[in-house]
C-alpha cells in the first residue's frame, strides 16, 4: 500500500472513492445513481467549506479595515466570525473524513497479514462509527440548549452554533457508515459490530464498579483505551473522542451532552480563528511564488555545502514561522519546495520528514505562535513581550538541530550541486526582498495594533496576494479552490483534535487530576530549578496528550501563578511550556503534531518514526538550555 494511503489516509475514509462510472450505466443502476448523488453531496460539502474559508477571510479582513481606517469596527464581526468558525471547522472535519485526512498511526496494523488487517481495520471503522453514533443524541441536547438562547449582538438564535456539532457528527457518521461498507464485507462487519458492542455491554454490566476506582479509571480510559484505539488505526482525534465519551459514559454519572459542549468550545475559540486563515497563507505564499523566491536566495547561500538544504530547510522553517503562525502551514509551504532536490542527493525520505518535524518543535516559540497568543490570552502576560522573547529559544534549538545536520551530512556527494556567483546572490536576494518583507509586515501589524492576532493573517494574505499579482507576477487562479477545500480539510482535521482534546482536557479536569499536578509541582525538590525541570517534563507529557492549546488553556492560569510565586520570569516560563508541549506534540507515538509532519511529507510513520531520535535528543539539549538559562528567553526584553 502506498505511503500516502498509511498516513494521508484515516480508518475511515481510507479507500478514495472509486472513478465515476459511464454516464449510461450511471442512469441504469441503482448503485451508480447512488454513487453519483454521493459524489455530489460531497462536493456540496466542500463548497460550503471552502466558502466558509473566503466568508472568513473578508469578514476579518473589512473589519481590520473598518476599525484601522475609518475607526468604525463592526460590533457584530466577532460573533459572526465565531458562528461561521464552528460551521467551517465542523465541515472541515468532515471533508477531511470522506478525503481520508485524518492522521492516524499503522505501524502495528502495517505489519499484519492482508486478511488480518482487513479484520483490524473493520474493528476500527466500527469503532469510530460507534463513537460517532454515541455523540449523536448529546449533540442534539447540546443543540436543543443552545436554541432557546439568543446571541448577545446579532440576536440570533444560539441554535445556529449549536447545529453545528451535530450537523457535523451525522455528516461524518454517515461517512463512516459508508467506508465500512465500502471496505468490508458483511462478515466482517458484523464480527466488527460484535466485538465493539460486546465490548460496551461488559463496561455497562460494570458501571458501577468502574465508578468506585476513582482515578484509575484515568489509567484505563485515557491510557490503555487511547493507546488500543491508536494501534489498531483509528484516527486520533476519535481515539480521544472514544477515551473521553467511555469514561463519562461507564465511570460517571455526568450526562454526555457535556462531551459535544466541551468539543464546541474548544473548536470555536477566536483565537484559533487564525488556524485556517494560516493554512491559507501559508499555501498562497506557495502559489504566490513567495515561498520559492525565498528558499531560492537560502539556497543561493549555502545550497552547495553538505547538508546545505538541510541548512535551508531550517532556516526557512525560521522565516516562514514568522508568516503562518500555524505549524502545519509552516511545514506545507517549505517541504514540498525542497523534499524533491533532497532526495535527488541521496537523503532518505524518514530523515527529511524528521528534520521537518524536529524544526517544527525548533519554531514553536517564533511569533505569530497560535499557542504564544494563547498563553497570552489566558495568563495575562505581554503578547508583546512573548512575541520578543520567543525569538531567541528558536535560535537556540535552530543551532541544536544544525549540529545533528553537520553529522548526518559529513558524506553527502555535493558535487553536483549549483554554484552562485556574488552578483547572482545580489540579484536574487533582491528579487527575494518582497517575501522576505512578509514577516516583517505581519510582526509590525501586531505590535503596532494596526490587526489583531486573529485578524494579521487577512494582512499577510491581502500583501501576498499584491505581491504575487504584482511583484512575481504568479498567481494561478485555477489552484485555488482545492487550496480552499484543502485549508478547510486540514483545518477541520486540526480543529477536530483539538476539540476532542479540550473534551478530554475537561474529563480530567473533573477527575481531579489537574489540581494534584498542581500540587505535586508545587512541592517539587531543587527549589526553582527543579521546578523548571518538572514544568517542562509535564508540559511535554500535556503536549503529547492534550495539544498545545487546550493544556494551556486547562493548566496555564494553575502553573503560572505557581512560576510566579517561586520568583520565576511568566515570559521564561511560557517558553519552557511553549517548547515544551511543541516537543511532546511532535514526538511519537503520541504527538499527533509527528503525524501532521509525515502527511505533509507524504512518508509513513513507520518510516520516519527510526530516525527521529537524533533530532528529539538535540532539541532535548536546548530545551534544558531554555530552560536553566532564562536569558536566552529574556535578555533582549
């Protein structure tokens, strides 16, 4: 089976949709007309997706406008941005089910016979199904509470929001449904049904001695249930979605409404209103030919060493960081421009795609950092002086990974690669100028209040769309639909973790477990260097876990005043916790950022997961540098 189809391709949805049939057999078979109303449902999907994407983009983009020039912002655009945001993400998630681009892991199930992977991966559609069908009614509920409220602007019905979710579980249920029976035989479904409702029916049977366990459950719903879920192929946002729903559905007496409500609020939050309108720029710097110009001057530079596109690689990560905010955008507009030229010089394909991931983790500190601004806007400190202070923590980790690029790359053959002259680095450095000028202008419409985190990302798109037009004149309109449809799907698979992360982030906040991590940080040995040291041991198990945003959301306004208290630095200690959770969040098996990487890489887990150590041992080193020296996080403030 092709790379793509292990990482690019979820449980469900896993088999792309067969090529239309003759239009006569079309209009004669039953199974044709049905095959064809699918498709056009789909595409139907999708369009609205992609629309909500543009609604998106012009509604924050006039806003800035209005309130920047003509000191008028509309009192309604927030709350209409939030509203079309859960619609956007709900459908995204779905697009991104029947495309089959939700990550999940298959270096057990990879390495099973035919027959019994066939078996494996019907226990797991069953199970993502199951799950789907669970949050029907709790959606509903969560709906029907939500319709007798008004929203307090436009005075609308909340309904609206609230239709959302359950518009998106029934979408994606009956996805799911249909790979199922796309994929297995009715055999092997109804084996599949009566495993997962056997299942169910021993944790009903006993409920009640589940409850008394107390917080062990913890280990058997949120660590053994995941972890089983995860090895035998479910995607990871519904392995997070199956932890949460089992443990309040057999270990609490809580209704699950709570799960679709917890899942809503993590996936609308404003702030993260900038995840997809990231992805967009990311993907128009592409188009635009921004990125290019940019990665070409890097190359000018240092492209003929050894290890030189690696070099570049990093570098562009750096520069790129400071355009998309969004690690997936960043990732999808530097690997597909340098990935071919590598390979090309002998690199293998798990080395790349672990280089890709590791700078990742090497820029989660370089702002606009979506995860920067949420800390910002739940502990209080300077968005302004996180934004400074982030700057430097990358340098260090950029320095670490070099160091493992120097070793790695002592025998590459260089021989053939191209030479520039001083007067071509010249030209191309000018030609490069407009994008290298992209982060400038969006750090300078931040910091001089000209947009707001959310709204920056309408500004760099705006100038990368000029300066494409203008300036390098490329721009192909004709790529960007699927640029669109893609954003909507790689935003909704995003979103979707992170709502079910937040879902999950609430369980164990009602379990008890946030406050006894609070306490046993607060009584740690060494004083505040031990403090340190197990903040950022903990922030990079809550990174893996729960994503980076809601464990900052869960355990920011716990841990800082702690900081605070022991006389460290807030800035010092949002980049121990930012770099981190990025560590933790790109390091397998559970960092799902690690999945994000090989998609984009086109490699499978299986393959990139044998050469990630180096990496991870390197940016190890600096994320004890980082966090023992708090003048590299605040030195220059």
């Amino acid at each position: 089976m092709p790379a793509r189809s292990e990482i690019g391709q979820g449980t469900i949805g896993a088999a792309r949709e067969a090529g239309p049939s003759p239009v006569g057999l079309a209009a004669a078979s039953p199974a044709g007309l049905l095959h064809a109303l699918d498709r056009g449902f789909s595409r139907l999907v999708e369009f609205s997706a992609a629309s909500l994407v543009i609604a998106e983009a012009v509604l924050l983009g006039s806003n800035t406008v209005a309130r920047y020039v003509f000191n008028r912002p509309f009192a309604w655009a927030d709350e209409l941005a939030q509203l079309l945001f859960i619609w956007l993400a709900v459908l995204g998630a779905a697009v991104a089910l029947r495309r089959g681009e939700h990550m999940r892991l298959t270096a057990v199930v990879r390495h099973l016979s035919p027959s019994r992977r066939a078996f494996v991966d019907g226990v797991a559609m069953m199970l993502t199904a199951a799950v789907l069908l669970a949050m029907v009614l709790p959606a509903y509920h969560h709906f029907d509470n939500l319709a007798v409220g008004s929203s307090p602007v436009m005075e609308i019905s909340e309904g609206w929001r609230g239709a959302a979710v359950l518009v998106g579980c029934v979408l994606m249920l009956v996805t799911a449904l249909q790979n199922l029976a796309r994929e297995c035989d009715w055999r092997e479904a109804l084996l599949a049904l009566a495993i997962v409702g056997l299942a169910s029916a021993v944790l009903a049977w006993f409920g009640a001695d589940l409850e008394d366990l107390g917080n062990a459950n913890l280990l058997l719903f949120f660590v053994v249930f995941v972890a089983v879920a995860m090895a035998i192929g479910v995607p990871i946002a519904f392995c997070f979605m199956l932890g949460t729903v089992s443990f309040i559905a057999f270990a609490t007496q809580i209704p699950l409404s709570i799960v679709p409500d917890r899942m809503d609020e993590g996936m609308s939050h404003i702030i993260l209103l900038a995840v997809p309108l990231f992805i967009l720029l990311g993907a128009l710097i592409e188009v635009a030919g921004l990125a290019r110009v940019m990665i070409t001057f890097l190359v000018s530079l240092i492209g003929h060493m050894r290890g030189g596109l690696q070099y570049v690689l990093l570098g562009a990560m750096y520069l790129v960081s400071g355009i998309s905010g969004a690690k997936a955008a960043d990732m999808a507009a530097v690997a597909p421009t340098l990935f071919p030229e590598m390979l090309k010089r002998g690199n293998r394909e798990g080395d790349l795609t672990s280089l890709l991931s590791a700078s990742a983790v090497m820029s989660e500190t370089i702002p606009p950092s979506i995860v920067l601004i949420t800390v910002g806007s739940v502990t209080g400190v300077s968005i302004a002086a996180l934004f400074t202070g982030g700057l430097m923590p990358a340098v260090v980790g950029l320095i670490a990974l070099c160091v493992v690029v120097y070793l790695q790359t002592r025998g590459e053959d260089v021989s053939h690669a191209p030479h520039y002259s001083w007067a071509q680095k010249a030209w191309l450095f000018l030609v490069a100028l407009p994008s290298l000028g992209l982060p400038i202008v969006i750090r300078s419409a931040v910091v001089k209040g000209v947009a707001t985190a959310t709204e920056v990302s309408t500004v760099g798109i705006i100038y990368t769309v000029l300066v494409g037009l203008l300036v390098y004149r490329k721009f192909d309109w004709r790529r960007v639909y699927p640029i669109l449809v893609e954003t909507a799907s790689l935003s909704g698979a995003i979103l979707l973790v992170v709502g079910a992360a937040t879902a999950m982030a609430w369980a164990l906040t009602q379990s008890g477990f946030s406050v006894q991590l609070v306490k046993m940080l607060a009584v740690v040995p060494g004083g505040k260097a031990g403090f340190l040291l197990v903040s950022a041991a903990a922030f990079i198990v809550l990174g893996s876990v729960l994503e980076g945003v809601p464990a900052i959301v869960l355990f920011g306004p716990l841990l800082f005043p702690i900081a605070a208290q022991m006389g460290v630095n807030t800035v010092h200690y949002a980049m121990i916790a930012v770099f981190a959770m990025g560590f933790g969040l790109f390091t397998p098996p559970f960092g799902v950022g690690f999945y994000l990487a090989c998609a984009i890489g086109r490699v499978s887990p299986d393959v990139a997961i044998k050469s990630v150590w180096p990496h991870l041992l390197a940016l190890l080193v600096a994320l004890l540098l980082i966090t023992l020296i708090p003048w590299i996080s605040i030195g220059f403030l």
